[in-house]
C-alpha cells in the first residue's frame, strides 16, 4: 500500500521549495508531480502545424517522494502510517492519528 496517493494534500519537507504546500496530481514511480512545486521555466518552439506558440512557459518537474509529507488537520507535515481496521488495511497520520479515507 502506497503511503502517498494521487490527490492528497502534501507540503514539501526540504529542498528550494520547502514549505510550499500542494496536491498530489501524478505518481511517476519514486516521484510525484505536485500542483504550484518545483516549477522551471522551459522555452518552445514554435510549431504552426499543431498550433503551438513559441515563447517560455511553466512546467511543473517531478520531486522525490521522499521531499515532501502529507498534511495534517492543522497544516503541519505528518509521517503516514499503515494499520488494520475491521480487516481491513487503513492509512492514518502519526501527529493526530486520524485515519484517511480512500
């Protein structure tokens, strides 16, 4: 069971965006793509077949799954941890102990 899922509120625990916080929008293996992290400038090419203008956009760049923590009720980061209940296998936040759903 993954730890961190698509969808959930993260905040970033270290690096040049420490403290930004977003929500998980892709998994790409032992990276995640966060919404408003770790954003660069690329320059495109501009391309009249496809319709694409030239010029300089934001992209957002993959980050380490280990860069980043899910966030509690209180906005602070928490370590997730992984327990039964009623048979079932259930994600919960190691600061409140509150469990998390889906």
């Amino acid at each position: 069971m993954k730890k961190i899922r698509t969808g959930d509120q993260v905040v970033v625990i270290t690096g040049r965006d420490k403290g930004k916080k977003g929500t998980v929008s892709a998994m790409l293996g032992d990276k995640i793509l966060v919404d408003g992290v770790n954003q660069y400038k690329k320059n495109v090419k501009p391309n009249p077949a496809t319709g694409v203008t030239g010029g300089v956009i934001d992209k957002a760049m993959p980050i380490q799954i280990s860069n980043v923590a899910l966030v509690d009720a209180d906005g602070k980061p928490s370590r997730v941890g992984i327990k039964e209940v009623d048979g079932k296998k259930v994600r919960f936040l190691k600061t409140t102990g509150a469990t998390l759903t889906a």
